[in-house]
C-alpha cells in the first residue's frame, strides 16, 4: 500500500484519497522518530488488506499520531497506532471497521489516547476469539473513549471496549457510550467494557457512561481501579445490559478515599450478579442507585466494603429485582453505616428469591444499619 519512513526532523503528513488494496502488507504504513504524524482517508474509498492493517502508525520520541480515517477498512488489525515515546495519539474513526484481530489497537507510553468513533466497528471478523473492537490502552497517560451513536460494535468481538492504564497522578479512564455493543444473538464473548487502572499509586479515576445497550457472554460493564481514585458508571435508560456473567460490576482496591458510584437507569439482565461493587479498604463509599428491573441469577444487587466507609443502596419504585436471584440485595460492610432503600419489589408470590430479599451486615464500627421502604418482599 502506502509506506513511509520520516528523516530525524520531518513531520508526515499521509493524504489517502483512493482506494488503496494490499495483499501481505498494510494499505497505509507510517514509522518515524522525527516528526508528528498525520494521516486522513477520504470518504467513500477503502483500505483493505489480506493479511495485513488497514493503518499502521509506529512513533518514537515526543512524536503525536493524529488520524482522521474515513474510508471503509477491510484489514487485520483495523486500525493499530503505537506512539512508543511520549506522543499521544488522537483517532477520529468515521469509517466501517471489519477486521480478523482487532478493529482498532491504539497503545500509547505516556502520552494520552483520545479516541472517538461514529461508525460500525468489527474485531473478530474470523470469529477466532482473540480480536477486541476497540482496544485503547496508555501506560501512564489519560485513556479516553468515545463512541457516538452510530458507533455501534457489531458482529464478532472478543470485548468491545477495552480501555488500561497504569495511570500516572491522576490520569485515569473515560468511557462514553452512545453506540451498542453487540445484540441479542451476538453477544460479545467477553465483556462488553472493560476499563482498568492498574497502578495502587495513581489517583485517577475510571468513569463510564453508558447510553446504548450492551450484550456480553462474561461481564457486561467491569470496572477495576487498583489506585485510589473513584469509580463512577452510569447507564441511561436506553443503556440496557444483558450479561451471561455479572451485569455491572466495579472493585476499588487501592484504598484511600475511593467511592464507588453506580446509577443503572436501563434494564440489567445477569446471569451472575445484576449490579456489584466492591471496595477493598480505605474509606470509600459504596452508592449504588437501581431505577430499572434488575434479574440475575446470583445477587440482584451485592456491595462488600472492607473499608469504613459504609453503604447507601436506593433501590426505586421502578427497580424491581426478579425471582430469579438467590438474594435480593446483599449489602456487608465493615465500618460506617448500611442503608438500603428498598422501594422496588424484589420477587413476586409466584417466584420468590431462593434466599433472603434483603441481607445487611455491619461488622464494625459505631455505624447503624437502615432497611427501609415500600416494596414487597417475596
């Protein structure tokens, strides 16, 4: 296809305005240590490539990836940009992106990764397990994902969203999701978003925001901070989520102050638990709001805080919890208070949860444990 390779000082700039066709190599191929990199495809054309990338950046130094891709891909991997050094990478995916192992690989080492998708993504085309849609990983930089509406991840994937990093001070994970992830019949196999944060020094934290349905055959929304940062998910009410593991679930282990946070607005179908938090010590804070039907197999709704910051659960009139779980709400704590607002029904006369509707553990401290509402309790 296209290949270049930049002098010490030169900048690249890659205008692709044709259909470009590779056999064993990439449809567009950038390597440089010397300047930024800038590559546009145009609208209406196609990069494809047996058995190589549809495009792929590799940078060294204080070098940027800047990519503004338009045309359809056809490729394995999609798209892979690597900015080695302290570069950051800057994606604009507009285009389709069908690919065997991996639709879009973006890997930064301490500069950021700013991603932003507004079409169909495909990672698994061969079906083989191993490619992700969107894999968007930094070492020590800030991790950004955006995709819009017309974003959805489609087809085969091993995960849809895979966004890590290290973190450096407080540089974390943000996840939007306005397109869908999978659908029903086409699960991803893994999960549908999976954002970690693995350094127990960083303060940065890990917020997703879920606007579209998600279908996973393991986790649905999985969320690990091992810093001390908070972990914030929302899902809307079109943010439905269908997982044959847990629906959402989010552990803090790095202590400190780490809050956990999680408002489900949308539907959350488990066959594990519906919605679990975990915080591992410290003093966080457990918030978990459920405002729509929550059926699991396991826990409707589980918080385990080993720390002293305690548990609010609010469980709204709209948030049913189903027959199908062996507990309702499971909420242990070892310091602070345990609150659950119990407004939704959980179970019905006909179907009964296996165990106990509501279960609440205080283990330590001068906390108080509150149990209060209006639903029945079956």
């Amino acid at each position: 296809g296209v290949q270049t390779c930049a002098l010490p000082i030169c900048a690249v700039n890659v205008y692709a305005n044709a259909d470009v066709t590779a056999g064993t190599g990439d449809a567009i191929f950038v390597q440089t240590s010397g300047g930024d990199v800038y590559v546009s495809t145009q609208a209406g054309r196609t990069l494809r490539s047996t058995l190589g990338d549809g495009i792929e950046v590799q940078t060294t130094g204080a070098r940027d990836i800047h990519v503004e891709s338009r045309a359809a891909i056809d490729a394995d991997p999609g798209i892979i940009l690597n900015a080695a050094g302290s570069g950051n990478i800057l994606l604009n995916s507009m285009g389709v992106v069908t690919a065997d192992n991996g639709g879009i690989v973006l890997t930064a080492n301490s500069g950021y990764v700013n991603l932003t998708v507004s079409n169909t993504v495909e990672g698994d085309d061969d079906n083989n397990g191993t490619g992700n849609a969107i894999y968007a990983r930094s070492v020590t930089g800030q991790v950004t994902v955006v995709t819009t509406a017309a974003g959805d991840i489609v087809g085969d994937n091993a995960s849809g969203i895979v966004a890590l990093t290290t973190g450096a001070g407080a540089n974390g994970v943000s996840i939007t999701q306005q397109g869908q992830i999978g659908a029903a019949g086409a699960a991803m196999d893994q999960d549908g978003i999976r954002a970690r944060l693995n350094s127990a020094g960083s303060t940065g934290d890990i917020v997703i925001d879920s606007q579209a349905a998600i279908f996973a055959g393991n986790v649905g929304i999985l969320a690990v901070n091992q810093g001390s940062g908070d972990i914030q998910i929302t899902t809307n009410a079109a943010g439905d989520v269908t997982a044959a593991g847990d629906g959402i679930l989010a552990a803090a282990y790095g202590g400190g102050d780490a809050d956990v946070t999680i408002v489900a607005d949308g539907t959350v179908t488990a066959g594990g638990h519906g919605i679990y938090a975990y915080v591992n010590g410290g003093s966080g804070l457990i918030t978990i709001s459920a405002n729509d039907v929550v059926a699991a197999g396991s826990t409707g709704i589980r918080a385990t805080n080993f720390g002293t910051g305690g548990i609010v659960i609010n469980q709204a009139a709209t948030g049913d919890i189903t027959g199908s779980a062996l507990y309702g709400v499971f909420a242990r704590a070892s310091g602070g208070s345990v609150t659950v607002h119990n407004n939704g029904d959980i179970g019905t006369a006909g179907d009964a949860v296996s165990v106990d509707g509501v279960y609440a553990l205080l283990t330590g401290g001068s906390g108080a444990i509150t149990v209060d509402g209006v639903g029945a309790i079956f």
